[in-house]
C-alpha cells in the first residue's frame, strides 16, 4: 500500500478574543498519516521534504516552512527565518487529524491556540 500525503487545514477555535472561533486563521499542513490518522513518523522522516506547512492570517499566508519531529517525540512547525515564528505541536504525535477532532499548537511567542481539524484530504 502507497502512503499519500494529507492536507490538513486547522483553523482557530474558540479562544477569548474570538468566541466564535476564526477560520481564516489558522495553518495547512501536508503530512502523512497513519491509518488512524495520526502523525506517520517513519513516512514524515522518509519524505521529510513533502512534510510542508502554511501559517495564514485572515486568509493571507504569513509564513511557509517544515513540519519536523525533533528528540522527544516533539513536532516542530518550523518556519525559516525567524525563530518567533516557529511552532510547537502540543503531543502532535498523539493527536488524531481527522475532522471535527482539536489539536493545540504552541506559537513562537509561547502562547497556546487550540485549532479545529476543519477538514483532511489526499493531496
């Protein structure tokens, strides 16, 4: 069986300052996923060059890189060029992409979001 790639688009849930959630922010991230839907280590590590994510505000993308997994079972949103601008995925490896499910992200600034799966495709 061939592993695909997945496009996953996350967009803000709700948070103080936005109640009703904001779709329009939020990132794209193509990653491959395991039958369960989580994080597949061993394909993100073997095509880590497909791995890709997209940071976008109000619908503009702000900033583009690699989604990586570094020592700890850590998963890194990491954007070139600035070190604030990097993310942390909160137990990203445990978590499910599959709609409807939360994940939360830890931005450069230190502050956590908590973002909606809004939908998952093969790219």
């Amino acid at each position: 069986m061939t592993v695909r790639p997945r496009h996953i688009r996350l967009g803000l849930a709700r948070e103080p300052g936005h109640p009703h959630g904001d779709a329009r922010t939020g990132y794209d991230i193509i990653a491959f996923l395991d039958e369960a839907g989580r994080l597949d280590l061993a394909a993100c590590r073997a095509q880590l060059a497909r791995c890709r994510v997209r940071r976008f505000v109000q619908n503009a993308t702000v900033a583009t890189g690699q989604l990586r997994h570094t020592t700890g079972d850590r998963w890194i949103l990491d954007f070139p060029g600035s070190d604030r601008q990097d993310a942390t995925g909160f137990r990203l490896g445990e978590e499910r992409f599959v709609a409807g499910e939360y994940v939360s992200i830890i931005a450069g600034d230190g502050a956590a979001h908590t973002y909606l799966v809004e939908r998952v495709a093969e790219v």
